[in-house]
C-alpha cells in the first residue's frame, strides 16, 4: 500500500480514536468502543487489524450516490464494498484511492452500516471515510488523496457488502 495513504490513515484513526475515548465512559459511543482502550497512547499499526485499500468516489448535486471498493488483506482477507444514497448539500464529484483500517473483522458487520464521509477537494485535495455501527462501534478509518472538485460532509446510512 502507498506509504503516504497508510500515514493519512494511521493519522485519521489516531484521530478518531482520540474522540471516541473523550466521550463520557456511560455513552453508547464509549462502551460500543471499549476495546480501543488498549490503544491509547499508541500508533495504531497492522496487528491486529486488518488493512485495506481500493478506491472510493462520490458525485452528487444535493442527492449523492458514494461508492467505495476495498481489498482487505491480512488475516481478515476479502474484498468489501459499501455503497450510500442520499440528500445532501454536497455539490461536486471525486475519486480517490483511498487505505485504511479495520479494527473489526468486516464480515462480522456486513449488511447496514452508518458512515461520514468529509472531502474537501478543488482540483486536488483529500477524503475521509468513517464506518461505524448504529451504537457508534468504529468499524474502520479510509483516507486518500482526491482528484475532482467537491466540498462536503456527508453522513448517513449505507450497506456494506463482503465477498
């Protein structure tokens, strides 16, 4: 996997863990992400997650369509596709390869997943993409660099698929 997405990755999950250990220990958000304690104060790395790369793109003109392709390799190994529609302010198309990681088993989580997806892209620029359970379970953290024109943060339903 490029060196540059993995670094974009590594720091976006740092991130999201970060947030999710500051909410109050009695929130859903808190004990859907119990696990992540052992990760405090560490970079997150390979073991024991599994790593992904593939592409994702969005279009939209206040109804977006995203779709977002992975190979998951590592123990965890298959390929996961998590596709969305819905309204939005969002104005603008990209594409991005986009690397990241899992910090479940993608197969345990198929089927309705929640996301947010923040782009902020005018002609090159850089993507986010956050998959988490309706409790607030981080699923995994995907970042790249774009190529399009697209300002927009998006969050809503989608389905995640395994194969």
């Amino acid at each position: 996997m490029n060196k540059r997405l993995v670094e974009i990755a590594e720091s976006v999950l740092a991130e999201q863990i970060e947030k999710i250990l500051q909410t109050p220990a009695d929130s859903d958000v808190a004990k859907a992400n119990h696990h992540l304690l052992e990760y405090r104060g560490t970079e997150p790395n390979a073991d024991g997650f599994g790593i992904a790369a593939g592409e994702l793109s969005c279009v939209g003109v206040f109804f977006y369509a995203l779709d977002c392709t992975l190979i998951v390799t590592g123990s965890q190994s298959c390929a996961v596709t998590f596709n969305a529609i819905g309204f939005s302010w969002d104005v603008g198309a990209f594409t991005a390869q986009v690397g990241g990681t899992w910090l479940v088993d993608p197969k345990t989580v198929a089927g309705k997943c929640h996301f947010t997806c923040v782009v902020v892209d005018v002609g090159e620029g850089a993507v986010s993409l956050t998959l988490y359970s309706e409790h607030g379970q981080l699923y995994g953290t995907f970042a790249g660099d774009t190529e399009g024109g697209d300002i927009a943060d998006i969050s809503g339903t989608g389905t995640l698929t395994v194969s």
